[in-house]
C-alpha cells in the first residue's frame, strides 16, 4: 500500500499574499532559526521529537524554503507520526506501511506469514471469483480487510513485505481457478459464467503444493 499524502494545505506562496496575512506564518526556510523555534516552542511543539522532526522532513522534501506554513498546519502533520517518527497508516493506524525511496526496491521478497491470513485470502478469492466470473470489481471486493487484517499479524518492519507476499498467494489461488474453470470448459473466459462444480476440487493447500507454489524464504 504506497502512501500517498497532498501537502497542498500546508504551504502558501508569497505571490498575491498580503503582509497581512502571513503575521502568523513561518517560511520554511526560517524553521531552524531562533525565533521561530521559540515560537514552535510556545505552541506546545517539541521540536527535539521524533515526531516533528518527521514531520519537518517531510515538510522540506515536499516544498521550498520559499514557501510559508504555520503552527497549525505543523501540528497536523506531527499528528501522521508516532512518538518514533513512523507515519501511521490512516485507514488502519498501523506504522509500518509507508512505501519510501529508500525501502521501495528491498521489501518487495516473499516472508512467512501466517496460515490463518492465507486461508482468508483464498475463502475470498475463491467466493469473489464465483461471484464475479473471474474478474475482480473494486468496488465490491473485501480484499482490503485481508490486508489489513494480515498487517495486524505482524511485526511493523515485515508488513510492506507480507502484503507483497500475500499478493503473490492471492495471483496463485486466482489462477488455479482460472485453471479449473478452462478445464471444465475450455471455452470459459473471464466475465462468462463458471461451470457449476468447476472449483469444488480447489483447495488452499492444493494450490500451495504445486509446482506454481510461492517459494517461501524466512
């Protein structure tokens, strides 16, 4: 799940902006001065946190010196980070799951997870292939409470690479089904219906015995 955030609410140009209105705004440029850390300080900010300093980092990679923020808008930001500096997933408040540069290439390898997340991934893979004719629809699917499910499970550092993994079962599990319908009727493709009875022959632990199993590195 890569993470995707709009930082458009946090910066305000110079360009049409009276001096009004930027009294109680801080260029990004001055967040280290002595002043405007006296000013995060009176706020209620730590600015030694794990926390701001995500968020300042953040902040930086994502806009220019020119730029203005504010108080408010840095208290939002700190509030996507816990007291480690880690970003915490909105839709599951789990950290752990932020797709970085610097993770982006070396999380994508299989890792053991457990039994229990690959059987609810392949009841609901086998019962939206039935429902769907083999197509998936993203708008009815539950394959998301798989994941998230899943991510609860497991350490923080191996939950990019576990639902990576389990995307490796669930492309296994669908085309042992495709599989099954095209031998039950060679004619069958995805969107027509599937012969009746096709898949009762399918099971998890068949699928992952075969020759196409994912090979599982600890």
């Amino acid at each position: 799940m890569s993470r995707i955030t709009d930082y458009g609410f946090l910066f305000q140009t110079t360009f049409g902006t009276s001096k009004t209105n930027l009294v109680n705004n801080i260029q990004l440029s001055q967040m280290n001065s002595s002043s405007v850390q006296k000013q995060l300080k009176a706020a209620g900010i730590d600015t030694n946190s794990k926390k701001y300093k995500a968020a300042l980092s953040e902040m930086m990679k994502n806009g220019n010196g020119a730029m203005f923020t504010n108080v408010q808008a840095i208290k939002n930001l700190m509030s996507q980070y816990d007291k480690n500096g880690d970003w915490i997933d909105p839709n599951t408040g789990l950290t752990g799951l932020a797709v970085t540069d610097e993770n982006r290439n070396s999380y994508k390898h299989i890792i053991s997870i457990p039994e229990s997340s690959r059987e609810e991934m392949f009841e609901l893979a086998k019962k939206e292939f039935l429902n769907e004719n083999g197509t998936l629809n993203g708008d009815t699917t539950k394959r998301e409470s798989v994941y998230n499910n899943l991510y609860r499970k497991m350490d923080k550092d191996d939950r990019l690479s576990a639902g990576w993994t389990m995307e490796q079962y669930e492309h296994q599990y669908r085309q042992a089904f495709a599989e099954a319908a095209k031998a039950a009727d060679h004619t069958w493709k995805a969107g027509k219906p599937i012969p009746e009875g096709a898949l009762d022959g399918i099971t998890r632990e068949y699928v992952e015995s075969g020759k196409k199993s994912v090979d599982i590195k600890i």
